[in-house]
C-alpha cells in the first residue's frame, strides 16, 4: 500500500502532551503569583501607605496645634525663654509635617508611575494567562485526539500488514512464471 502512513511512535506525541500539562500546571501558579504580586502593591502603595500618612500628618498637625497653643501661652506669660522652647518645638514639628505631605505627593507620584509602568506588563501577563488558558488547553485536547486517531489508524492498518505477504506471494508468483 503506497498511500500507508508510517507510524513509527505514537509515544513522542504523548510524552509531549504530558510534558505539556506538567509546564501548564507549573506555569499557571507562577502566573498568577505575578498578577497578585503587582495588585500587592497597588495595594500598599494605594491604601496602607497613603493611610498611614494620612494618620502621620494628622497626629502632626494635632500636635503642631498643641505646640502653638504653648506657644501662644508662654507669650502672654511673657517668659522669654520658654517662648523660644516652644518655637523651637512649633518649628520642629512643622518641619515633620512638611516632610509627611512631601512623602504623600510622592506616594501619589509613585502610584501613577506605578500604574504606568505595570500596565503594559500586567496586559501581557493577562495575555500570557489567557493564552495558557485557552489555546495551550486545546492544544491539549487536540493532541489526546490526534493520539486516539492514530491509535484508531494503527489498529486499522493492522490488520493490513497480514495482507502483505500475500501480495508479496502474488509477485513471487509473478516472477517465477
């Protein structure tokens, strides 16, 4: 049979499919790791960092009042050198709070840059996911097919092999005459 197919190992092709499933299924916690690890730190950047400077300049801001009442009272008692105590601290705490809100305009800054450079990243990732999902998921469908074809095949073309050496007696036959 000149048309035969030679099926030398349906083997290969399903080693490949199981090595297949086993960088599948390595493949989509590692996946999944670096999506959540970039919302792990919009998180942060986004809520506990910018609430816990929020707290920061409000207790600063509470303090400075503090201060300034102090302030405000030591000069009516016109003590001279308690007045310069409490602007001394007034100044101090001032300073904090001008750092707090430089650190919050950053944080803010840090967020969109953030945004802009993970976005690209995090589309491709999600691409990648969706990829592994969907079409390396078929593929592995069509390659468990395409095995129980040529299973079916050889089990057809069996059978044919027996036939062989008729055909190969009708041309002894042949040659003898």
């Amino acid at each position: 049979m000149a048309g035969q197919a030679q099926i030398s190992s349906i083997e290969s092709i399903e080693a490949f499919r199981a090595e297949l499933l086993v960088y599948l299924n390595q493949m989509r916690p590692v996946i999944d790791e670096a999506a959540s690890e970039v919302m792990r730190m919009r998180y942060w950047l986004q809520n506990e960092q910018y609430a816990y400077r929020e707290n920061q300049a409000r207790r600063l801001r509470r303090k400075l009042e503090e201060a300034q009442a102090e302030l405000m009272n030591a000069r009516l008692s016109s003590l001279q050198v308690s007045s310069s105590v409490q602007q001394l601290a007034v100044q101090k705490i001032k300073r904090a709070l001008q750092e707090i809100e430089a650190k919050q305009v950053l944080l803010k800054k840090w967020d969109r840059d953030l945004e802009n450079l993970t976005d690209p990243l995090v589309k491709q990732v999600n691409q990648l996911q969706n990829f592994l999902a969907t079409d390396m998921t078929e593929a592995v469908v069509y390659l468990a097919q395409v095995i129980r074809a040529l299973d079916a095949y050889r089990a057809v073309a069996a059978p044919g092999l027996s036939v062989t050496p008729a055909a190969t007696t009708e041309t002894d036959e042949k040659t003898t005459s």
